[in-house]
C-alpha cells in the first residue's frame, strides 16, 4: 500500500480528518510524522483494521456490514430530507420578502408622486393672493398697508 495523506485516508473511508487523526493516535491506523516546510503531518501507510478489502473492492469501515448498510441510507434520505425542507422554507420566507418589498415600493412611488402634486398645489397658492388680502389692501391707506402674510398662514387660517 502506498502512503497517503490523512485526508485522502478519510475521504476513502468517509470519516474526518480529526477521526483519523484519533485513530492514529489510539494506534488503529499506522502513521508515520514527517516534517515539511508548514511543520509536520501525518503520512498513513497502514490503514489497520481499515484495510480489509469488501468482495466488490471498496475499503471496509469500523461498522458492520449489515448494520453499515441500514443506518448509511437512512442518515442520507434524513439528513436531505432536512435540508431540501430547510431550504423550501428560506425560499418561500425569501418570496415573501420580495412581495412585500415590491408592494412597499409601489407604496413609496404612489405617495412620492402625491407629495408632488400637493407641492405644486402649494406652490400656486403661495403665487396667487388671496381674495381677503386684496379687498383689505385696496381700503387701506398706500403708507399703512400691511405686509402680506406668509402663505402657510393663510393656508392654514392662522
């Protein structure tokens, strides 16, 4: 057997690189150190109890083979089932989002282009004398007529 990384090891028997390190620890595995110019790793040139070849060719794990093929598939389907369900809820929470931004933003445009319209409307006011004004400034005296009042006084009867 050619030596091979721990994780090239894990990836041939499904485990993680921190399980192989443990079994290298706990002797299971045969390793050597090597130290390389990052400090040191694991050259694995014995998979131990792990070596034993299945009749279709592919390395044996710690689990029986009976119970290996029950509990792998059920774990797959669970654990896919969780995130294909995981995954239609953030898309339907995202829809949501998305509608509810979309009718804000229409909101938004309605109400900008009426806030428009009432700043035009304003703005006539404010050019336009009002009826009374006239009719005071016209009995007044030229040397005391009064300033006109500010358009948002007369708009608002104060």
């Amino acid at each position: 057997m050619e030596e091979m990384t721990v994780t090239a090891a894990a990836g041939l028997l499904g485990k993680t690189d921190r399980t192989i390190r443990n079994y290298i620890k706990e002797g299971r595995i045969k390793a050597k150190r090597i130290e390389n110019q990052c400090g040191w790793e694991y050259r694995i040139y014995d998979l131990g109890e792990f070596s034993q070849e299945k009749p279709d060719g592919e390395n044996q794990s710690a689990i029986p083979p009976e119970k290996e093929q029950s509990q792998q598939p059920e774990k797959a389907e669970t654990a896919l089932d969780i995130i294909s369900q995981e995954n239609k809820r953030l898309w339907e929470e995202y829809n949501k989002l998305r509608e509810a931004n979309n009718r804000l933003a229409y909101d938004l445009g309605v109400r900008d282009r009426h806030i428009k319209e009432l700043e035009q409307a304003l703005e006539t006011v404010k050019l336009l004398p009002s009826p009374t004004a006239d009719n005071q400034q016209k009995n007044l005296p030229a040397s005391s007529s009064p300033s006109p009042r500010p358009w948002w006084k007369r708009l608002f009867r104060r």
